[in-house]
C-alpha cells in the first residue's frame, strides 16, 4: 500500500469570488457556432458577456470571448454549456488570488482542450468578483417594477407581546442593538425556546472563554458564508470595536481571505471555514488551535459558530433584514441569489 503524501487542510471553496467561462472558436469555421451560442446565453443567463477577440489574447491561443459569473450562476450555466458547445471548446476556470493556478490547475475543459500559455499570468493578483451582468435577461430582471412582498413575521412592537413574551422582550431590549428586530422577531414567537437561546447568546457573547475580537472575528465569518445581512449589520461594528483591522473586515466582506492576519486570527478563520464547510477539523488544524487555545477555547470556538449558523438560519427563514433605512451590506446577487 502507497502512503499518501502529507498535504494541507483542503482549500476552501471561500476562496473562489467567482468564474470565467472562455469560448473558443475559428474565426474562419466556427464563428457563426460561437454567435449562436453567445445568443443563446444573452437569453437565457444573467451573465457578463466579454468582447470578441478573433485574434489571439494574453494566455489564450485561439480566437475566443468570455463569459464572467458568480458562484451561483454556476450549477444552471455550466451543465446547459456541457450540452450546448457544438464543436467549440470552453475553459472554464475558477477566479481566486492566483490566476496562474486558475487557468492552468485548477480549470476543466468542455469539448477539446487546447493550448493555454499560464506563464503570462501573475501567481498573485486581486481577487477578481463578478461584474454587473449585461445580458438581455439580466437587463429585463433589473427593469422588472418591484412590488413589496408581505413580511413573513410582521415586526413586533414591546406593546403586542403577551405575558409570556414580554420578559424576554425586555430582556433583549437591554442588549440588543437593533431591539427586538432580527432573529429577536422569530424567536418571540417561541418564546420558551427564546429564552434558551438568549440565554445561550448571553454566553457566547458575554462570558465566553474566547477573545472578544477573536469572537466577533468567527461570527462574521459565519454572516459572510451566509450572506446574513442582519449578523453583518450588527457584528461587523462590534468586530471593529473590538480591534479587529478594517483591512480584515473587509477582505472578509469581499469573499477573501484576509492576508494580513495574526496567528490567532487565522486560526480561527481556518478553524471556523473548515468546520462549517469542510464539516470537519483536520488533524493539523486542530494542531494549530491547541497550540494557541485551551480546551475551553476551542469548545467555546465551536459553539459559537454553530450558534451563529442557526441565527443565520432563522434569519433567512424569516426573511429578516437590517432596519428601515438602514444600507444593506451585501448586494442582491440577481436572478440566482
């Protein structure tokens, strides 16, 4: 039996803000295919749709033109193009901090696969996130009259609660900062399950073992994978008061991750992404938490974050979001958002 050889912890897929999909096609035979095929996908996605370059184009050695677009756009655009090239053949490469490994490691082909010249790439770059799209469907989507729709659990107000809510009402009154909006307004529906959870809040937030920076730090990552406008509206400012940099906080906004952190910093960030995404904890991980944690700590660590997936989780249920007047801090992703 062969060992494996030592690797690191699996990369996350946090690190990818979003992907390119190259078409190629011969201006000479193929070009009306890529025409027919362009058209097709104006309208049908809400993609980007690049120039025509029937000449050859940085790494690239055949005529070809771009399709830009977000994770999510992904599982619709990706198969119906396995179905659809014809005879043309499709790169289609994921865009993190090193397009030399994007276009050359990391990519797979649809249809023939065909030269690509990597070394003209940089192995480190900006992260690159999906532009506005400019598609026909996308451009129909955006001129679409927005009609209201009913809250799904309409605002409580301290006056509307009943006996067995009111004391939880006033309790959160005290702490939260946004009243008893948020997941407070699902929660007081249940208000015996309320209580158990504010209790449990109070603890993560107030008595825990971990640094409060370093717990504010694991919340917001948890509202970034989520997108929880909510966690991020009231977490980020806390995070920032606590001394976590605003170069940080907003890397981790844009979908990054953060390269100018603190050991500790990053420990929790590789400790939370990993467990939340990889769903488990990888012996070197681990290495690293204890090394710098206590048991406590790391038992601290977890429960925060699974607490704050299930605020998330109530959140999006709920269809709760920031307060009236109030900016939203991650943008509608569109049609498939």
């Amino acid at each position: 039996m062969i060992d494996l050889p030592e690797s690191p912890a699996p990369r996350s897929t946090s690190e990818i803000a979003s992907f390119h999909a190259h078409i190629y096609y011969d201006p000479a035979t193929t070009r009306l295919e890529a025409e027919r095929l362009r058209t097709w996908i104006d309208e049908r996605f809400s993609v980007t749709l690049g120039r025509w370059h029937d000449v050859k184009v940085g790494p690239h050695d055949q005529a070809m033109f771009q399709v830009a677009f977000a994770a999510d756009v992904f599982p619709v655009l990706v198969p119906w193009l396995m179905l659809n090239h014809g005879r043309l053949s499709i790169l289609v490469h994921p865009n993190t901090t090193n397009p030399r490994r994007d276009h050359l490691a990391d990519p797979f082909w649809i249809g023939p696969q065909l030269a690509v010249h990597g070394e003209k790439l940089p192995e480190e770059s900006p992260i690159e996130q999906a532009p506005l799209p400019n598609t026909r469907v996308a451009a129909e989507i955006l001129a679409r009259p927005v009609t209201r729709k009913e809250r799904r659990f309409s605002q409580l107000t301290m006056d509307q609660l009943d006996e067995k809510q009111k004391p939880l009402g006033e309790q959160i009154m005290k702490v939260s900062s946004i009243g008893i909006a948020g997941p407070y307004n699902p929660m007081l529906r249940s208000p015996v399950l309320g209580q158990r959870l504010f209790d449990l809040f109070h603890y993560l937030r107030w008595e825990t073992s971990v640094p409060t920076k370093l717990n504010e730090f694991a919340i917001l990552i948890v509202g970034r994978q989520w997108r929880s406008q909510v966690e991020w509206h009231a977490h980020a400012p806390l995070a920032a008061k606590a001394g976590l940099s605003s170069e940080i906080i907003a890397e981790l906004k844009a979908g990054k991750r953060p390269p100018s952190m603190a050991e500790d910093e990053a420990v929790v960030y590789d400790f939370v992404t990993e467990l939340t995404t990889a769903k488990k904890i990888s012996d070197p991980t681990f290495a690293r938490a204890k090394k710098l944690f206590s048991d406590q700590q790391i038992v601290d660590l977890t429960a925060v974050a699974g607490n704050y997936v299930m605020v998330a989780m109530m959140l999006a249920m709920a269809e709760e979001t920031v307060p009236a007047g109030k900016e939203p801090p991650f943008k509608d992703k569109g049609v498939y958002s």
